[in-house]
C-alpha cells in the first residue's frame, strides 16, 4: 500500500515539475517569436498628423496620421494603432520633406493594423529601401523573415550577391550569410525583396 501512494506521490511530482517548466519555455517562445507581416512598402509623399499625436510605447496617440504614398493611396493610421520596435533600423522622423520615409504597414483590409516609418535609402530611394538581412523563409519560400521580425513577400528569383562567393540557393545564402552578415533589398514598385547581398 505504501509502495501505491509513493509511487502516485512521484509521478505527481514529475507531473507538476514538467507542467512548470513547459509553462516558462512557452511564455519564452511566443514572446521571442513575434513576427510582422508587411503588406504594403511604399514611398511617402507627404505626412499630416494631429498636433498632439505621438508614438508612445509601441503604440500612436493623440489623434490620426495621414500618408499619401507614391502610388497616390492615402492611408490614415488612426489613434491606438500598433508601432515598430525599431530596434537596428532607424525610424524615420523628417515629415516635412517629400519621400523621405517608407511606410511598411500589416494591413486589415484599408486599415493599417501595425505599421514602421523608415527612413528612404539615399540613392535610388523611390525604387528600392534596405532592409535588414533574412533569417528564414516561411509560406514554401515566398516570404522571408528578416533579422528583426518582419515578414516580407520575396520576388521569384531572389538575386543573390556576394562577390566572388557562389550560393546555390537562397536557402543556402541565408544559412551561410544569416543576421547581420547580409542585407536585403525591396522594390517599392513591387513591394517584395528582390536580392540579397552580404556585408
């Protein structure tokens, strides 16, 4: 009899310490594994905020922000809308001058559900943006998940650039130039990563 209870009294115990232990690596995964879906990458024209909107904590405040962007839609990103965590990629802060900050936004229908404002590429900043290297594909490699999070539509091909060092796929550029070894570069015509280059 006693040999029952110990025996119901362990597993219990392993039961319970195991339930713990996957209880704190799961909050650990999800919370690293946020990812942002880019719908729209497009130039922006001109910017038009209420005078008391901001970007606090990750979310807008204070009122609208109107963007015309250069395929002539205009967005409005309403009061309460999430925001980038910029992290390595600068944001972007000059709304006076035309074109130079880049909307991508993960879209619901017309409305923008979360959006980053970067800073245009010096040279050829109407065509095409930088954007930090690709770490994974997803969707069988239509899209690509860049170092920071985001998740972007990848051209079919891809073109790859690396000097005088051949790959023979994407999925080989990306395993052998992840994170901050390469860079990828977006269309803004088409809105999707049409090559890689390493640093």
């Amino acid at each position: 009899m006693s040999r029952r209870i110990l025996a119901v009294l362990l597993a219990v115990l392993v039961a319970v310490v195991f339930l713990f232990v996957m209880r704190d690596s799961s909050s650990e995964i999800s919370v690293s594994q946020t990812l942002r879906k880019i719908d729209v990458v497009a130039s922006v024209n001109s910017i038009n905020v209420d005078s008391a909107w901001s970007q606090e904590s990750s979310v807008t405040r204070g009122g609208a922000m109107r963007l015309s962007l250069d395929d002539l839609r205009v967005l409005t990103v309403q009061d309460g809308t999430l925001t980038a965590k910029y992290g390595s990629m600068p944001a972007c802060t000059d709304f006076a001058k035309p074109n130079a900050c880049v909307l991508l936004a993960d879209m619901l229908g017309d409305a923008v559900v979360w959006f980053a404002l970067v800073p245009s590429d010096a040279i050829s900043g109407r065509e095409f943006l930088t954007l930090p290297g690709l770490v994974d594909m997803q969707a069988n490699g239509d899209e690509g998940i860049l170092r920071n999070g985001w998740v972007i539509k990848l051209a079919t091909p891809v073109k790859r650039e690396c000097g005088d060092t051949a790959t023979s796929s994407l999925r080989d550029f990306i395993t052998r130039f992840p994170d901050q070894l390469s860079k990828s570069i977006v269309n803004l015509t088409t809105d999707n990563v049409v090559s890689v280059k390493c640093k």
